[in-house]
C-alpha cells in the first residue's frame, strides 16, 4: 500500500477540487440548467454529506485492510466536507435569503430542514477549528476524542437535513442514510485496532479531523 501512496494521496486531492471545478465550469458555460444557483446549491449540500461518509469511512477502511496509512486523508476529507457545508449555507443566506435575518430566523423556525441543517454546521465549526495538532495538545486527546464524535450527529443531522428537504424523490438521501448506518455497523463489528497517541504527533503535523476513535 505504500508504494500507492502518492497515487491515492493524488486521487484524494482530486477528489476533493473535483466538485469545485466541475461546478466553476458548468456555471462559466451555463451548463448547470434553468438555475444554476439551486444547482450548485443543491451540489454542495451533496458532496457535504459524500465528504462525511468518506471520513467515517476511514476506520473501517483501515480495520479491513490493515493499513493505518489511510488515516492521512481523514482531515483533509473532513475539512473538504466543512469547505462545501460553507458555500451551501452561503448560498442560502446571501442568494437565497439575502442576508435579511428576520426572514432568516423564521425560516428556522418554520422549516426544520433549514433548522437541522444549521445545527449540523454549527457543530461542524469547532470540529473545524480545533482540526490541528496544536489543539489537540490544548485540550488533551481525551477532551479532543469527545468533541470529535460530533461528527456522528453531524452526519446523522445531514441526512435529516436531506430527508426533510426534498419534496418528491425521497430515495436519495435514503441511500445516504444506509450508507451512513453500514458505516456505524462496521464500527462496530471489530474491536479497536490501535489508538493514536494524539500528544505523539509532530507539532506540525495535521491532526485527524471527524473520526475521533482512534
């Protein structure tokens, strides 16, 4: 796996800028339909939720092939799922709502898809902040561990974020719903293969963003 290494370290990097390119070009070449905002919104709320469940996707990934080195691209995929939460809610407050937060405050309370949906980001924020190794030696690798698995809420709320927002086609966000429960079930089927000394790292080294049991 090692002499893979810079090819997935490639195709990581590629699959994070992907979504932004793809959606710069379709809307530079009026390519994303009758109203490209709501395209592109719709798009980052998507790969948000993609960017999530690849996160969580590491540990499993890791138990069943062994390889801890997978465990490299975990911050860089939790941060990539934060980067496209941002744009999708600046979408909505900016073009969508512009800015008027009366209007704003109702919505919240009268749409529980719009409520939900900010209250995942909201916990995706200090998950965000506290990203580095620098903070996990502030707070401590317990302290850090338990604010970290917010991440399973986050992804939870996301979903319901989903279910609750379409209007007709429900299937969508119901395949995310059973990816994200396969993804708790092999969690769970393995016990841990190693905890990773948080205190250990490297000062300049990254440290894991979302999947706090290692």
């Amino acid at each position: 796996m090692r002499r893979l290494t810079p090819w997935l370290n490639g195709l990581v990097w590629l699959g994070v800028a992907a979504p932004l390119l793809y959606l710069t070009w379709g809307l530079w070449m009026d390519r994303l339909g009758a109203n490209p905002i709501q395209e592109i919104t719709h798009q980052t709320g998507r790969w948000t939720l993609r960017f999530l469940l690849a996160t969580l996707a590491i540990t499993p990934l890791r138990r069943l092939t062994g390889w801890n080195g997978w465990i490299r691209w975990r911050r860089r995929l939790g941060l990539a799922a934060f980067f496209y939460a941002s744009i999708h809610l600046l979408l909505y407050l900016w073009l969508d709502q512009f800015f008027d937060w009366g209007e704003i405050g109702r919505d919240i309370l009268k749409r529980r898809f719009i409520t939900v949906g900010l209250l995942a980001y909201g916990l995706m924020v200090p998950l965000a902040v506290t990203s580095t190794a620098g903070w996990i030696r502030r707070l401590g690798g317990r302290t850090w561990r338990r604010l970290h698995r917010l991440v399973y809420a986050i992804a939870v709320l996301g979903v319901l974020h989903y279910w609750w927002a379409v209007k007709f086609d429900w299937r969508p966000p119901l395949a995310y719903g059973l990816i994200l429960l396969a993804l708790f079930l092999l969690r769970l089927r393995r016990p841990r293969v190693g905890r990773i000394d948080a205190t250990a790292l490297p000062r300049r080294t990254a440290a894991p963003v979302g999947d706090p049991t290692d």
